[in-house]
C-alpha cells in the first residue's frame, strides 16, 4: 500500500469538499471525481485513460459520487505522479483535449507542448532543478563528480538536463550509471562496485525513491570512502533514509513546505463505515490495523472498532512534511477555477451549461490565483508554474541523529557555507598555480589536467590559466609573483651621479671660457692678444662656451624638441668653433707668408674677410641641419631590444644620412685645420700658434675617432655620456692647447709678452 498516494487521493478530496462549501468558487456546483491508483504502471495508466476518454455524460452532477457515470468523460484529470504514467495519459487524452494537471511528474520532456499541448504542472519541471544542482555543485567547486539515474522517463530526462547544465559550468563526470528496480541484481551490484571504484567523491542521484533505497542498502553492505550525495527532490526529502549515515551531509532541492489548513483534521476523520466505501481506504485500514473490515474479504481477524487512526506513524498521517501533498491541492483548484471560469459570470454559474474539454483546456491556460494557504497558481506558456526550491541538507543533529534542514531559496540560489555543512573535494586534479598552464591529460575529460610550468619569459597571472603568455614589450614577467610589471625606464637624467659629474665639468669648461675671454679682454691690448687675432679668439672662445653648454642638453628625459636641439645645437656650435680655430689657422701660415716680398696675399684674410669665412662655413652647417630637420628629424623612442629587462629612451637619429653629414663635415674641418696646423709647425719657435693649433687638432681628431666605435658599442645611458664626454674632451682640449699658454705668459710671464719677444726668430723645433 502506497500511503503517500492514498494521501494525495485524499488531499485531493479535501480540496473538492471545501470546492463545494465556497460560495465564491463554483457557487451551487457539486464537483464530483472518481479516483484510480494507476499502482505507477504504464499499462494500467493507459486502461485507465481509455476509460476516461469513453462516453459524453454529463461532467459534474449534484451528487456526493460519481459512481454512476464512472466510465463517462471528464472534463479533467489530476494526476499522475509518475512521469511515465503521466506521457502514457497525456498521450491518450491530449487527443481528445482533455486537460492533465499533475502533481509530481517533473520530466522536463513534458514542457514540449508540441507533443503534450494538453499537460499542465504545479510541480516545477527537472529541466529548473537540474539547472540549480548544477549551480550548487559549481558553487562548491565539485569539478569531479559520479552521476547515478533511475532508467525511467523521471530519470534520464532528468539527468540528461543536469549533464548539459554541468557541462555549461565546466564540471565533469567520472561515470554516469542507470538503474531501476526491476533491474537484475547484478546490475545493481555492478553499479554500487563503480561507485566504490571511483575517484569522485560527490554523487548526484536522479533516483526514484525506491531505487535510491535499493542502491543505499547495497552500498551497506561494504560502504564506500565518505560520499557528498546531491539528491534529487523524489528522495531527498524520504524521511525513510535518514537511517543511513552515509546521506550525511546529503544536499539537494525539494518543493517547499506548505500548511493546509484543516487537512490533517480531514485525513484522521476516518472510520470504518467511512473506509468501506471506497477500494482504498478499504485497504488502508486492513493493511494499517491487521484486520479484516466487515464485508471485505480475508482471513485477518475482524475489525472491532478500537482501532485509533491518530496512533498511527505512516505517511498518511504525517502532515509535517508537506510538498507534494500541496500540489495535489493546487492542481485540484486549478481545474475548478477553470470550469468556474467557463460556466461562471461574476454573479453566478450555469448549471446547465454544456462545454468541452477544450473549453477547460483553453482557460487552463490563463488561470491565475492564489490558494488559501498563500500559494500562486498560474501556468507558463509550456504548462509549467514558477519554479520555487528550498535547498535541503541533511545534518547531523547534537544528538547524533540525521534530520533535515531546509532554507527557503525562492527563484535565486543564496547559500551560506558555515550555515550547510564542512565541504568536501572533489576534483581530477588540484587547481594550477599561477606560473603554471593546465595541459588536458590524453584520453579523459577537461577537469583532468596536468600543471606545467611557463617557459622562460611567459607568465600566468591566475589559477587554472589555460594558457600562459607573454608579457607586452613594455613589461617584464616578475616570476616570483606571477605577473607583468612594468620596465624600469633608463635614459641619463639629472640626479643620477654620472649625469652631475658631466654636468659640473660642463658649467666648469663654460667658466674657464668665460674667464679666458675676460682675460683676453683685459690685456687685448697686449702684443700676445694681438698678435693671436683678438676678434678671432673672443669668437672662438664664446663658441667654446657654447660648445660646454650644449652637452647639457643631451641630459635629462628625451623629448621631441630635446632630440632636435641636442643635435643641431652641438654641430653648429662645433663648426663655429672649428671654423674659428681655421681661421685662424690660415691666418698665422699666410701673415708669415706675407713676409716674402711682393706677397699681398694678407689682403685676403683681413677682418672682414675672415668674419665672412667664419659664417660661410658655419652657415653650410646650418643648412645640413635644416634639411636633416625638415626631411627627417631625430625623435625620441624607446629602446626595447638591448635590455630585456628594462626600456631605453634615447633619441633615434631620424635620418642617418643627416647626422653623418653633420659629423662629417666636423670631421672634415677638423682634418683641413689639423692640415693647415701642421704646415704652420716650422713657424720661429717664440710664435708657437700653429703647434698649438696642430696639437689641439690631434687630440680633436683623436676624440672624435674614438667617440664612434664607443657611441656605437655603448649601452643605454652610456650611449648619451660617451656623447657628452666626447664634447667636453674635445672643447677642454681646444681650450687647454689654444689658449692655456698665452694665459700662462699673460699672468706669469707678463716679460715675455712684447712684440720684441714674439718677433723673435730663434732655432726651429720639429714637433
């Protein structure tokens, strides 16, 4: 005897009794049913069907039964709650457009209203509950899980929506089994043995609640490690398998409890001439009591009357767990307010009146009301209502005993860890590191990786990355963090101790300049001045100073304006000053020459003349630079290739061509001077000017040779210093052979600065 259906069967009646007191529902209607136990079989549904579906009586009367006309139509059926009984009747009645409104058949196969346009649901449909277990198993990070179903409609649809949500989620599955209890022993063995085999340590079960028992009691028998069970809502709310201590811990999804108001007074107002009415209740009492009612047949003893219904312990009198119950109840007012909104007005109801049941199909569909216990009713577009859960675990109470707890999730998953249970593992494998790639091992499932190590260079910056991967040219992979960050910029700026150094010998070479001129200034007057092309000397003096100056550019951040000035400003200083020392290098070999008798050549390299050279020879230079600046201008950029652990800024040349042409039109000057110098060696030894010049030349040359393999081959900010050394080294030498001397004799050989003195012809030395 199932006491759970007969309790439905019950509830169903307690709803068409209080149906026909309501004054407002069906108002002087008298519903009439006629109840069948299909025993969960196919075929017995399908009989039962066929019998609904014979005669056109009339469909309610105003009787208490409906005895009389139990073969005739209906309007409307309740029930099953199989899902596979209730495919067998839909597809029979749904024929004919009558009406089914089932209580706890969940198949979501059930929703397609192409092929079961005539099934309407208050229970919520699989495809909802699958969809939530598998977000719970996500949200414990279960990745690594074994699957067990009943082989029925119930079952496979169920968890066939459940493996396609899990695949959504990215969770995995060892084994998916199927079981049902018709089943040979073997089978059920063979699945409890993968069980106990596997790796997987959370089971989620789409059983029946008699294969659960079936399944549970083999695993008794050599219990397998400690399993996290996920239950569907046909057993997870079973009282009966609190009795066994591997559900601990159990979680899953049920309807949610529910009160009806005076159905527990209903069910316990049972006696014996009340249960001799109907087959049913017959065999509930006889089965409950052992005994035999009067006019039943049996060889059990009597009944005497001194049975009490109230101390009974099934489910027919507990009432403290109702779910299913309630959706008997609401599926029994759902076809009433649909035959009261086809017969009804707002005043009053036909009693005479004649419909279909596709009248009452029709307006199925937009029935919407709430039940007197608070319930909504109302069906979707594919006869489902709106899905409401409540998560269900089974504890462990201080007592020691397994009892349910349940927390109301309405239409969103909200779960509280420390509220739940100590959550297990279940994964293929740990979780990679960052550092590290998952690599999916050959042959078995993506939740089944191996950890590999990023290559040199590469990084991954969270766990589970898939892929590892390099960092942008602008960062560096910090291997002891897992992450990019970003490249140290090198440029020479102006707190860094090398960049100082330059610096005060720069400002130093500039003042030197500055007081050789006030020097030379002073005593212009004096024969050494004089003698040396004073207007000259001041020119190249200040080019000098300009020359000390314009290293300074070269420091501090390249910028757009900072890498065109550096440049240009160094090779037009340069070639002023360079055309300065040339001039007056050709003026000191030509005044000697002048002295040969009938040589006028001095009339050439006067004053003006030579002002003009001077600015003929820097203005080429200017041009270069203009061109170089128009055509293609140096620019500031970064420097990703020398180091790889941090970013050069430098200024790229722009057009090469220009800053060669600018160098080597310095270069050439140099070595024209250094030519004219040299012829000048074997002047009288007391004017010593052109050994000056040739010795200053030397070591021009000499710098600016070396400067090009070493700007060449110098790294980084070095590049920028070996420039700037250059500069300095070049500008002190000229400064140092050029004018050093004369200032010598200037301040301490004041003697030896007379005409007399520098006229002087004395013996010739070779350099």
């Amino acid at each position: 005897m199932n006491f759970r259906e007969l309790r439905y069967a019950r509830t169903m009646e307690f709803a068409i009794h209080e149906i026909n007191n309501r004054t407002d529902l069906l108002p002087g209607i008298t519903l009439g049913y006629q109840i069948y136990d299909s025993c969960a079989a196919v075929p017995m549904s399908v009989k039962v069907a066929f019998q609904f579906a014979n005669g056109m009586e009339p469909f309610y009367n105003d009787t208490d039964s409906c005895s009389k006309s139990a073969a005739a139509a209906v309007p409307a059926l309740v029930g099953d709650s199989v899902s596979s009984s209730s495919i067998s009747i839909t597809g029979m009645l749904g024929l004919f457009g009558i009406p089914q409104v089932s209580h706890y058949a969940t198949c979501a196969c059930l929703s397609d209203k192409r092929q079961f346009p005539a099934f309407f649901r208050t229970i919520p449909s699989d495809h909802h509950q699958a969809a939530v277990l598998a977000k719970i198993v996500k949200y414990f990070g279960w990745t690594w899980i074994g699957a067990v179903r009943s082989d029925s409609d119930y079952g496979n649809y169920g968890m066939a929506s459940f493996l396609k949500a899990a695949q959504e989620e990215g969770i995995c599955v060892e084994y998916s089994e199927s079981y049902y209890r018709t089943d040979p022993r073997s089978k059920l063995e063979r699945v409890a043995n993968v069980i106990r085999r596997s790796t997987a340590r959370v089971i989620v079960a789409f059983l029946h609640s008699g294969d659960m028992k079936f399944l549970l009691e083999e695993l008794e028998r050599q219990p397998p490690p400690h399993i996290q069970w996920i239950g569907s809502d046909a057993w997870i709310t079973h009282p009966e398998f609190l009795r066994f201590n591997m559900c601990a811990g159990a979680i899953g999804f049920a309807i949610p409890l529910s009160a009806i108001p005076g159905l527990r007074e209903f069910l316990l107002d049972l006696s014996p001439a009340q249960a001799l009415k109907s087959p049913l209740l017959t065999e509930f009492w006889e089965s409950s009591f052992s005994c035999s009612l009067k006019g039943s047949s049996g060889g059990a003893r009597e009944c005497d009357g001194s049975e009490d219904i109230r101390a009974l312990q099934n489910p027919y009198t507990d009432t403290s767990q109702l779910r299913a119950t309630n959706m008997a109840y609401k599926a029994t007012y759902a076809i009433a307010h649909a035959i009261h909104g086809v017969i009804c007005n707002d005043t009053q109801c036909d009693k005479s009146a004649k419909f279909t049941p596709w009248q009452i199909l029709h307006q199925l569909k937009r029935v919407n009301f709430t039940t007197k216990n608070g319930f909504q009713v109302s069906f979707d577009s594919s006869g489902d209502p709106v899905a409401v859960y409540e998560l269900i675990n089974w504890q462990v109470t201080k007592d020691g005993v397994i009892d349910f707890n349940s927390n109301n999730c309405g239409n969103k998953l909200h779960l509280h860890l420390s509220n739940v249970f100590q959550v297990p593992r279940s994964v293929c494998s740990e979780s990679c590191p960052p550092g590290t790639r998952k690599a999916v091992q050959k042959g078995k499932p993506v939740c089944c990786f191996d950890c590999i190590p990023c290559a040199e260079g590469e990084i991954s910056n969270k766990t589970d990355s898939l892929n590892c991967v390099r960092c942008p040219s602008e960062f560096w992979p910090n291997t002891h963090r897992n992450n990019c960050l970003p490249k140290p910029v090198e440029f020479l700026s102006w707190d860094d101790t090398l960049s100082i150094i330059l610096t005060v010998f720069s400002i130093t070479g500039a003042f030197i300049a500055v007081c050789v001129a006030a020097l030379f200034y002073k005593h212009r007057t004096t024969p050494i001045v004089r003698a040396n092309n004073s207007e000259l000397s001041f020119l190249l003096l200040f080019s000098l100073t300009l020359c000390f100056l314009c290293s300074l550019t070269f420091i501090g951040q390249p910028s757009e304006w900072s890498c065109m000035l550096r440049h240009t400003a160094f090779g037009i200083t340069f070639v002023l000053c360079i055309s300065c020392v040339l001039g007056k290098t050709i003026v000191v070999l030509m005044a000697f020459r002048a002295t040969i008798p009938g040589n006028n050549v001095m009339k050439w390299f006067r004053p003006p003349q030579q002002r003009l050279s001077v600015l003929a020879v820097t203005l080429i230079e200017v041009l270069i630079c203009v061109l170089w600046l128009t055509i293609s201008p140096p620019f500031p950029s970064k420097n990703l290739n020398y180091y790889k652990e941090r970013i050069i800024l430098e200024c790229e040349l722009g057009s090469a061509i220009g800053f060669w042409a600018v160098l080597g039109y310095i270069g050439f000057l140099a070595l024209l001077c250094f030519i004219f110098a040299f012829l000048a060696r074997n002047l009288p030894n007391n004017f010593n000017e052109g050994k000056f010049i040739t010795f200053s030349m030397l070591i021009f040359c000499a710098v600016w040779v070396t400067f090009i393999p070493a700007y060449v081959s110098s790294p980084g900010k070095f590049t920028v210093a070996v420039e700037i050394f250059a500069i300095l080294a070049s500008s002190f030498g000229l400064v140092i052979c050029i004018f050093a001397p004369k200032c010598f004799i200037i301040m301490f050989r004041p003697e030896q600065n007379t005409k007399k003195h520098l006229m002087g012809k004395g013996p010739s030395k070779s350099l």
